[in-house]
C-alpha cells in the first residue's frame, strides 16, 4: 500500500502504546479489556524493553490506522522459537487497503530475523473478514483454545 509506515515500538512509545489500546478497544469493541485498567509508564516501557515483544504500528498521513502485537516464544525441543500474534487490528475505515498484510509481511521479516520456524495466531469463529485475510496469508489448523485460571493467591 502506499503511503503506509510501520514503526516498531520501544521503550520510549509509551504514548504511542496507548493509542493503540485505545484502537484496539474501539476495533474489537471491548474496552473493559483495553482501556478500563491502563497500565503504569514504567510497566510497559519495561515489556517495550524485552526483545520478545514485538510491537508494530501502521500509520498513515501521521494517523494510527493499525497495530500488531506478537511475542516470541523460545522452544526446548529443538533450538528454535516461534512468534504469536496476540493482537491485530485496523481502524475500520481504513480496512481492505493492504495495512493488515503490510503489518504481517514486516512481522515475517522480524521473525526470519530472529529464526522464528513459524507465526501463529487464533481467530474467532464468525469472523469472516480475519479468517480470509489470515487464510490468505497462511495455512489453517483446527484446534481448540483452553483458558485455565491461575491458582488462587492465599
């Protein structure tokens, strides 16, 4: 697409990090988990240290139109790691123009990088749009996704 820029996000983007939690909130409408609890400067200047976070931004004409969120995970079974995309979003106005791929492609360019053997994410059942665009840039595993609560704290 032109005219996109993608930034990777460091440390010092803590106010760019909010924008996104914010366009995460308003793209997948849920702002009780994006917005209701921000996190303190030095948290997250703290996880934008860690090379293990990968966060990427797409901005046009100086707007944020769209965001990725990704950890690399390292593996023991052999000496390799793989990368999960945890958030990805573009505001909607500006969907079907590219920016999903062109975030996903700068991901594919970290992740050989960093010897990454894979890049994975979930979509939700019913959303159509994703599941084309991620069917489009990659192949499709059936599997069910489990979330297991933490012990209980005394």
């Amino acid at each position: 697409m032109t005219g996109i820029r993608l930034r990777r996000l460091g440390p010092s983007d803590v106010p760019a990090v909010r924008a996104l939690n914010q366009l995460f909130a308003n793209e997948f409408g849920d702002p009780e988990s994006y917005a209701s609890a921000p996190p303190s400067d030095s948290y997250l200047e703290r996880v934008l240290r860690r090379p293990e976070t990968i966060v990427l931004t797409a901005h046009l004409e100086g707007e944020m139109v769209g965001a990725l969120v990704a950890y690399t995970l390292d593996k023991l079974e052999q000496e390799r790691c793989e990368i999960y995309i945890y958030d990805l979003a573009v505001a909607e106005r500006f969907r079907r123009r590219g920016i999903a791929t062109a975030l996903v492609d700068e991901l594919k360019r970290i992740a050989a990088e960093v010897g990454a053997w894979v890049i994975y994410l979930q979509a939700d059942y019913g959303d159509e749009p994703a599941i084309a665009l991620y069917e489009k840039l990659g192949s499709r595993e059936d599997v069910m996704h489990f979330d297991i609560a933490p012990a209980a704290t005394r």
